[in-house]
C-alpha cells in the first residue's frame, strides 16, 4: 500500500515538470525569438508605413487630376457587417493595422488566389487604413505586375498604396519536389522556416494564412501570443477520408491513395498519415479565427483541429465560401426556349486540370458506356460529344493528356465522340458554356467545385461526384426540386448522362434555371461579408489586447 502513494507522487512529478518546461520553452521563445524578430522588423515597419502614406497621398494627387476615377469601387460594405465584431467601436474604419496575408504562390492565378484578392479587396473597403502585406516567393513579378495580372485574370482592381508585397527567399522548402519522402511532414516543417522568413522581414499586427499553412499559424502564435491569427482553409491537408481510403478497393475510386494501406509499407504509411493527422491537429488547434471553404472542409477541421474548443478565446469554424464569378457568366448565356432549342448542343463538359485527382478516367468509361448504350429517348440525330478543358502545367500532365487519349481510342471513342482542348482563353471556354448541356466533376472529394458553380451559373445542368463539397453545399434541391445529378460509378454517370439527355426541351430549360438560382448564392457579395465578419473579429481582438496592454 505504501508504494501506491509513492507511484502517484512520482506520476504526478513527472506531469508537473513536463507541464513547466513546456511553459518554460514557449516563454523562451517568446522572450528571445519573438521579441529578436519584432526588434529586427522594426525599421522595416516604419519605413514601410511611411511609404504607404507617400503612396497614398500620389494616389489621391493622380485620382484628382484624372477624371477617371474608381472611387464608386471603395464604397463601404454594409453596416450589416459590423456586428460582426465584439463591438461597433472595434471594427470601426479608423483602424490602421497592417494585416500579413501569408501566400507563397499569390502570382499562380487559380481559384486560391481568386480568393486572396477577393479578401485584400474587401479588406481595403471595409478598413481603408489598414495595410494589407502579401508574403510571397513570387520574385520574378513586381507588384505593379501583379496587381494588373489580378485585374485581367479576375477584374479584382485593388487600391495600390495599402498593398505591399514581401518576397520571400525560402519558398523552396514547400515545393513537393524537396521532399520526394514523407512530403506531408516535409513541406509541413517547410512552412516553418518560410514562416520564420516572413516574420523576419515584419511581424503584422493580424496573421492570417490563406494557402493552408497551418503551422506558420502555430509558430505565430508560439512566439508572439498577442497577434490574432485566422486561416481560410481550402482543404485540409490530411483528413479522415484520407485515411479511410487507405483501407478501401481502388475500384471505389476513392482518391490516389485508395487501396495504399495493404501489407507492411500501406501499415506503415497508416501509421505515419495519423501521426501527422495528430501534428496537424495540435497546429491548428492554435488558431483564433477558422474560415472553410465548404460544409466538407468545415467537418473535417472541426475534428482535426477538436482542440481549438478548449480555448475560450477561438471563435467556432465558419463556413465562407469561395467567390465565384457568377454575374459575368450569367449575364453571357441565354436561358429560353429558343436557346434550348436552337443553341444548346448535346455536349458534356468537363473543366478541369489533367491532374491525376481529377479523374478523367473515371469519365471517358462512363461516357463510353453510355454512348455505347443510350435508348432511343436521347435525340438520335444528335451524337453526344465529350468535351474535356484544361490547363497543362508541364510534361507530366502533356503526358498525362496523351494517356487519356490513348484511353479513348481504346474505348472506341473516335475524334468526333471526344475533343481534348487544352490551355484554352477564358472567351473559349465561355463560349462552351453558352452551348453545352451538361457539366460534369468526377473528382472524389472536391473540396468546394468552383467549376460546378459555374457550369450552374451558365445553366448547364451539373453532374458531379456524390461526394465533398459539390454533394454538400452545390448541388443541392432548390424550391424543393432537383438542380442535378449525383454519381460515383461508371454505371451511375451513364444513367446521369442519359436522364439529362432523354429529357423534352421544357423540363431541361426548368432544370437548368434552378441550377442557375442556386449558383448565384455564390457570389463574391455573399464572400465579402463572410470575410468580413469573421476578420472582423481579428480586427477586435488586435484593438482589445492594444487596449490591454
């Protein structure tokens, strides 16, 4: 009996200390790396602030002497908004911090970096005095380059003296190629190093990680515990899909690595994937504010990042979702009787990058089988064409590309069946819009599907993977009817195809309507106002620590 107190004095010994020298350690880098970092950024910043309000007051001279002027852009986002934060005085218009919006690759012009600009924007409108610093590897463009490349690939025009970019030197440390083994962990500890870089060259008063660094978000709140940080996350870098599908048949078509769990190296790779999957929980269980981009992505961070409910202070994970570029689509395609009939062609497409996730495989079986098998209730003087849209980013998707068309020729799907266009201009890819019927997503767990949005919004008819965001959030009943289809095998896409395609021209021009209502609750309206209530609250927590101090 003697020895039981004994052990638990021991036990609760050994808790004690590790609890302390963990304090120990985060208040060493506190008092020496953090307070090193904001000491060495200090020059920075004042020259850096004293150069915006140059900027600005040449802004303002050169908008006086042009009649042209964008003034009508930097109305204020409703009042509405406001409530958004702990109080009205908190998220008022005079505040004049710099906000850091870590994004490595902001030049790459995909649908990530639509959304840094859609947040900068709005941030500028909401707090014209904040500075909005950009955190990027992106060395061969200078800002005057990159902020027209936002305007003509996303007609985003920002207000230039309040943005600055920061060029970062370690961006090579998450590239996929450093790591050619265990790249999850290696690009996570990655981000660690071009955090530290970013930190080295200003430490902002708000840090927010729009590309999915979770553990710059970690180090931020390690070393400097009074900056607020926020994260708008895309996807979650590993989830627990992930790791089911590691268990389930490659025939499921559950993602690259469905079937990977088998024998001694998949129990390995299970075991490494849940260690990280704990690692990146504890990362991102430091995080003040969480926007997601979808229901699916919200789920899966409400159960890696479970510990963020154990701060009172971390606010619950909201879902905002993506802007999407609705209007300019609607306003170019024709919904009526007359187009159904005249301009609507029985053409399926697909818009997607040939990248291996995306499943166009999945796609040129389904397609096969059911151009090989349609009933007599699909027009028969009209052969249905596969249209497949894409961007190839270098020789392995050029590869991959003349795989698929070897694929097709297999399947006896002829050049007049399929067309691969790859790399084409947005006017192409618009004009395909306005004339084809369906839109098709074969990707297993697509996080959002900006693509599904826009088939919608051009009325096309969407059918889209029974899974992720599109099964979640997209396609979805609308006045209590459908707006599209749901599949997962070859079988269920065939039938998909044939339904739309066997439907009289009324009922598909009723189906491609509501498709197009349910697409316009995606606007970048309804973006900016998630964004600014959720940053808003970053916004009241910097003012009430300044208040604090």
């Amino acid at each position: 009996m003697s020895q039981i107190p004994r052990t638990l004095w021991t036990l609760l010994a050994s808790l004690l200390a590790i609890s302390c020298s963990a304090y120990i350690c985060r208040w060493l880098l506190q008092t020496t790396v953090g307070w090193s970092l904001r000491r060495r950024s200090r020059a920075r910043r004042t020259l850096l602030l004293a150069r915006v309000k140059v900027e600005e007051s040449q802004h303002q001279l050169s908008t006086r002497q042009s009649p042209k002027s964008d003034d009508g852009e930097w109305e204020k986002v409703e009042k509405s908004t406001e409530g958004s934060a702990r109080t009205g005085q908190e998220a008022n218009d005079e505040w004049e911090g710099i906000i850091g919006f870590f994004h490595p690759f902001c030049n790459a012009g995909g649908g990530g970096e639509r959304v840094l600009w859609a947040a900068t924007k709005a941030t500028q409108k909401r707090w014209p005095k904040a500075v909005c610093v950009v955190y990027t590897g992106d060395h061969e463009a200078a800002k005057d380059e990159i902020l027209e490349s936002v305007q003509n690939r996303f007609s985003i025009r920002l207000h230039p003296p309040t943005v600055v970019f920061l060029y970062l030197s370690t961006r090579h440390y998450v590239l996929s190629s450093t790591w050619p083994r265990f790249t999850l962990l290696g690009q996570s500890l990655g981000s660690l190093i071009l955090a530290y870089d970013a930190f080295s060259l200003l430490v902002p008063d708000i840090f927010i990680d729009t590309m999915g660094y979770a553990f710059s978000l970690a180090l931020s709140k390690t070393v400097f515990p009074s900056i607020p940080t926020g994260a708008y996350v895309h996807y979650p870098t590993i989830s627990t899909d992930m790791l089911g599908s590691l268990d389930a048949s490659p025939t499921l078509g559950k993602g690259l690595n469905a079937g990977a769990g088998q024998g001694l190296r998949g129990s390995l790779k299970k075991r490494y994937w849940r260690l990280f999957a704990r690692l990146y929980g504890w990362a991102g269980g430091s995080v003040d504010v969480v926007m997601a981009n979808s229901s699916w992505t919200a789920s899966h961070i409400r159960t890696l990042w479970k510990s963020r409910a154990k701060r009172p202070e971390a606010h619950p994970v909201s879902v905002v979702f993506p802007p999407c570029a609705v209007g300019e689509i609607v306003r170019s395609v024709r919904l009526d009787a007359e187009s159904e009939k005249n301009t609507r062609t029985p053409t399926i497409l697909c818009i997607a990058q040939f990248r291996p996730e995306k499943n166009h495989t999945l796609l040129l079986r389904s397609f096969a089988r059911f151009l090989h098998s349609r009933s007599d209730a699909t027009d028969q003087q009209r052969t249905p064409h596969l249209l497949l849209i894409g961007s190839v980013r270098d020789a392995h998707d050029a590869t991959r590309v003349y795989d698929l068309r070897l694929l097709a020729h297999e399947l006896h799907l002829t050049p007049s069946h399929v067309t691969f266009l790859t790399d084409a201009p947005f006017p192409t890819v618009l004009s395909h819009l306005a004339t084809a019927s369906i839109g098709v997503n074969t990707m297993w767990n697509e996080h959002f599907g900006i693509g599904v949005v826009e088939y919608m919004a051009a009325g096309l008819i969407p059918v889209v993977n029974d899974s992720g965001g599109p099964k979640m959030d997209i396609v979805i009943e609308w006045d209590n009817e459908q707006t599209g289809y749901k599949a997962s095998t070859e079988e269920e896409y065939a039938a998909a195809f044939e339904a739309v395609l066997s439907m009289d021209d009324g009922e598909r021009l009723r189906m491609r309507r509501r498709a197009q209502d349910r697409a316009l609750a995606f606007g970048e309206r309804t973006f900016e106002a998630g964004w600014i209530r959720e940053v808003g609250r970053l916004v009241g927590e910097s003012l009430a620590r300044r208040k604090g101090r």
